[in-house]
C-alpha cells in the first residue's frame, strides 16, 4: 500500500523553496582556475623532477653549438632600389634600424645615428649622392610635415625616439625611387 504521509527518515518540505546557490563572479571564477591550475603545475614539476633525476646531464660547451664566427655581423641586405640615391637612402634605413637612432649629434657615443649620420656613412664619402639623398628627404619630411621644416637636422632633432625619423628614411627612399633618382 503506497504511504500517504512522509517517513521518518525522510526530512519534511518545508514550505519556503531553498534558496538557489549564489552564481560566482568572474573574478572569483578566475581565482578559483589560477588556484586549481597552480596545484596542477606543481603536481606535473614534482612529476617531472622524479622522472627525469635518474638522467645524467653534462654541461654544454658553446664552442660545440655555434659554428659560424660570432664577431660578424648579419650580412648586408641587398639593395630593393635600382637606383643610387634610392638605394643609398635604403641602406640609411637599414643602418638605423640595425644600428641605433639619436639626435643632436651624427654619431653619438654609443654609436648611433641621426638622418644625415647614416646618410653619410652609407654614402662612402660620395658627397654629390649624400647631398641628393638629403634633398630628397627634405623633400619627403615637407610632403608629410609642411614647409616649416628648415632642414633634415632639425627635424631629426625634434623627435624623442627614432621611430618617425627612420620612417621617413624609408619614405623618401620609395619617393627617390618613384623619381627615378
């Protein structure tokens, strides 16, 4: 016979409906993961500190990795532009990238390089070629800039860092190509 009332054992209904379970925010949703997945990093280092004790490790002697001489440099890019001042502004982009940027100075201590600095290096003592590329990089500072710009110097001296500067290195590059210089 089916029972009508409750059993003992069983707790009675109560008639207010139980609160649901608070849903956790995302914060404490996070927490909880980082803590989980902290437990589990270590577990895995314990393991693989117990796994691999038994393998004997011998110092690596560098001389036996590297095989080419590390005093050089990484080789020169080759020129993208046919033509010389297109080519010689590329060169002073890649000079500046590879070898630092700075202001108020052609070469500073460290090495760096303004504009003009890198212009002059890459130009190997040809002044002609380093005074077209310097024009034409005016040229292309003015385009973007505005003629209030007086001269490559000063605007390389304008900036803080060497982002813009080498930039417009690249630009006038393109332009003197454009112009068939």
């Amino acid at each position: 016979m089916p029972q009508t009332r409750p059993s003992p054992t069983t707790p009675a209904q109560s008639a207010a409906a139980p609160t649901p379970p608070r849903q956790l925010t995302l914060e404490e949703r996070l927490t909880l993961i980082d803590a989980a997945m902290t437990v589990r990093l270590d577990e895995a280092q314990v393991a693989f500190d117990v796994n691999t004790a038994h393998i004997p490790i011998e110092p690596v002697d560098l001389a036996d990795v590297i095989t080419v001489p590390v005093d050089t440099g990484p080789a020169p890019l080759p020129d993208l532009y046919p033509t010389p001042v297109a080519a010689l502004l590329q060169r002073a982009h890649n000079r500046l990238l590879a070898g630092g940027w700075c202001k108020d100075a052609l070469v500073d201590e460290n090495g760096f390089r303004c504009m003009l600095g890198s212009l002059r290096a890459e130009a190997g003592g040809d002044r002609g070629l380093e005074a077209d590329a310097a024009a034409v990089l005016l040229d292309a500072i003015r385009r973007e800039f505005g003629d209030d710009v007086d001269t490559v110097p000063s605007f390389n001296d304008a900036w803080a860092d060497g982002r813009i500067p080498t930039r417009m290195v690249d630009q006038a590059a393109r332009l003197a190509d454009a112009r068939g210089l």
